[in-house]
C-alpha cells in the first residue's frame, strides 16, 4: 500500500509541475500539431489493442485445439478398450462345431474375431469343409429372400459378422445383410458366396491355410504349411500378387482395412507362386465332414426362393423389354422425350420405378421398403447405362434399315 500512495504522490508532483511549466495558451501553429499526435497517439494505442487482442485469440485457438487433441487421444484410449471388450464377449458367445482344430477368439493383430489352432497342425492337414450358409447370386433382392427362409440360429451368426458399406453415396442405402455379404463372402462359380465359419477367418498375403471350392460349391481350407497350437489361422481374400502397394490398395478399398501383415510391414511382394501355394486346386472336394449342410426344409425352402426370384427376373425383363419397344417407336416418330439425353434418363427412371413397384406387388417373402430402395440406388445408374445402348442399337437398326 505505501509504494501506492508515493507513486500517487510522485504523479500528483509531476503533474503540478509539468502544468505549472506550461504556458497559458498555445499559438495557432501549435494547435494542428498538437491534433496530429494524438491521431498519432490514438492510432498506435488501437494497434496495440488490437496485436494483443489478436495475441489472445491465438492463444485461446491453440488451447481450444490442444483440448480437442486431448478429448481425441482420450477417445483414442477409451474406444479401442470397449471394442476389446465387446469383441471378447462376442467370440465367448461364439463356439466353433465340435470336432474341429480351432476356436474362435479376440485378435489382437487384427482386431475383431480370429480363428486359432488348439493344436499344432501338419501341414497338408484339412482343417476346415463348409457349406454357404447364402448361396451365390450377384442379385441381393435374391440374397435377402434366402436370408428370410434361414433358421434362427443361422440368421443370428450372419448378423454377427463384421459388415461395411463400399456403395459411396453419401447417405447408404444399403441393408446390413447386403454390406455382410459385400465384405465377408467368397467367390464361388455360381457368384459371391457366405459362408458361417469361413467368413471369421482373417486376412494375410502369405496365409497359414489354402483354400478352394469343391463341385458342390463346398469352401474347403487346408494348412498351407505347419501350424503351431494357439497361431491364428489366416486366407488370402484377394489371391492377386504384386507389390504391396497394389494389395494394400485393393483391401483398403474393397475390405476397408489397412494390411500390416509381415509381407506389407517389410515391403514384400507376393509373387504368382506364392499365391498358387495358397490356391487349391480346381473342383477339390473335402476329405473330411463338411459342415453348415442344408436340411430338407431349407432346401426345399432355398429351391423356393430361387423359383420365385426366375419368375421375378422374367417380369423384369418384360418391363425392360417394353421401354426398348416403347423408345423404338417414339425414335421412329422423332419424338423429341426419347431424342433429347434427359428424356431418356427420365426414361430410365420411370421404368426403374415400374420396377420396384413390381417387386414391391410380387414380395412373397415380405422384403422390407429399405431392401428395394438399396435395389433401386444400385441399379439406377446400371438402367441409365443400358437405355443409353439400347438407344444407340435402336438408331443403328434404323439407320440400316433406311439404306
């Protein structure tokens, strides 16, 4: 308080003695001179204010920023936790069928559910025949009926698996059995096939386990080389070789996941033989019990669906078939709606409508609406492609037929 009061008082002195110095009045020379530096001082004072406040908002962003790097990180902690938590409840509730050479158990190399060996295993050895839990069809309306006619038991295990959407629209439209069967099916001669215990193994580029498919469309795996009791069980998904840029690429892409396999870490490419070694051959069938076998009842049931789904295939070719004849005559008529590129994708649309609404009218195994709008966000652009050829044969026809 007294260092205060005397510098008060210093104030008090100066200012009476700087005022007693000045002189009673000032010339008119002065005057503007005297206005000019407090414009001077003015000005300098707001610069000053403004760098400090300007000072104080950067400091204010960068602990804004370091707080949200903080909250993240904390995330970053906190979700991988719960997910290992989830994941390991998930695989307790997951038993393999008895009699096989592995369990079901949480990765931690690759996150998720993984495939291990209860015990070493020779090379050669088969470890793994299964039937398609859903048949191949490259038409998901066919898919979803078969998953409608599925037991319970084997509804649930499907939706249990991993599933993500590759449609890059901004607001998906697609059902989650579609995204299951997009990123956890196999390729099979009939089509993209799903199969049970199959689709838990995980990735690698120079997998543990071979695999193939039988006759029957039965996914056979066999141990590629020796496996030791507790190894995780890998396939290849991609059998393509090439470097690892390319693989990385193409799984990034397709399967929504970053490699960091051996081969991938180091740099490695994967050549031609390697993926043969992991290839089995051609039509192999099982030597031991295939499992995941169809009843009687399901397939009677799945010979249902697939009669339904020929007799919807044929109505929708019909439809097709009469928006070719409908642009055909309207072409010859020079009907400017057919003519001009809009009205054929206004063309287009509308027959993709007519579609959907005949499913809609023939839904024998009571799809949901979200089942037909993931059809028609699909098949949109396919219809538009097809009028715009379609288009072109009809003025091909008619160029000939005019020479």
């Amino acid at each position: 308080m007294s260092d205060d009061s005397s510098s008060q008082n210093v104030d008090h002195v100066n200012k009476t003695e700087s005022e007693n110095n000045k002189p009673s009045h000032t010339t008119k020379a002065e005057r503007p001179k005297r206005k000019k530096g407090n414009v001077k001082k003015a000005k300098a004072e707001a610069r000053l204010k403004a760098e400090e406040e300007s000072r104080l908002l950067d400091e204010l962003a960068a602990l804004t920023v370091k707080a949200k790097q903080e909250e993240q990180a904390q995330k970053l902690v906190t979700i991988p936790l719960m997910l290992y938590r989830i994941q390991s409840l998930i695989a307790s509730s997951l038993i393999a069928p008895p009699g096989l050479l592995f369990k079901f158990d949480h990765s931690t190399d690759r996150g998720g559910i993984g495939v291990f060996a209860l015990q070493d295993i020779k090379a050669g050895t088969e470890i793994l025949a299964e039937e398609a839990i859903l048949k191949g069809t490259n038409e998901h309306i066919c898919k979803e009926a078969l998953f409608k006619v599925l037991s319970d038991d084997k509804k649930k295990r499907v939706m249990f698996l991993y599933h993500h959407c590759n449609c890059k629209v901004p607001l998906c439209t697609e059902t989650r059995l579609a995204q299951i069967h997009e990123i956890n099916s196999y390729g099979a001669p009939s089509g993209p096939t799903l199969y049970g215990v199959a689709a838990r193994f995980n990735h690698n580029c120079l997998p543990s386990i071979a695999r193939g498919v039988s006759k029957e469309e039965f996914m056979v795996f066999r141990a590629a080389r020796d496996i030791k009791k507790g190894e995780e069980l890998t396939v290849n998904y991609t059998m393509i070789s090439g470097p690892t840029k390319t693989r990385r690429g193409y799984l990034l892409e397709k399967f929504n996941f970053l490699c960091k396999c051996h081969s991938c870490k180091n740099n490695m490419v994967c050549t031609e033989s390697d993926v043969e070694q992991v290839s089995l051959p051609k039509g192999v069938e099982p030597t031991t019990p295939v499992i995941g076998r169809f009843t009687k009842e399901e397939a009677a049931a799945f010979a249902d669906v697939e009669a339904w789904f020929d007799d919807v295939q044929k109505g929708m070719v019909t439809i097709q078939r009469a928006q070719y004849d409908y642009m055909a005559k309207h072409v010859v008529a020079q009907d400017p709606r057919v003519l001009d590129r809009k009205g054929r994708g206004f063309l287009a649309k509308r027959t993709l409508a007519f579609i959907v609404q005949y499913l809609k009218l023939n839904n024998k195994f009571g799809l949901d609406d979200t089942v037909f709008d993931g059809f028609h966000v699909r098949n949109a652009e396919q219809l538009a492609e097809v009028t715009e050829e379609n288009f072109g044969v009809i003025m091909e026809e008619l160029a000939d037929s005019q020479r």
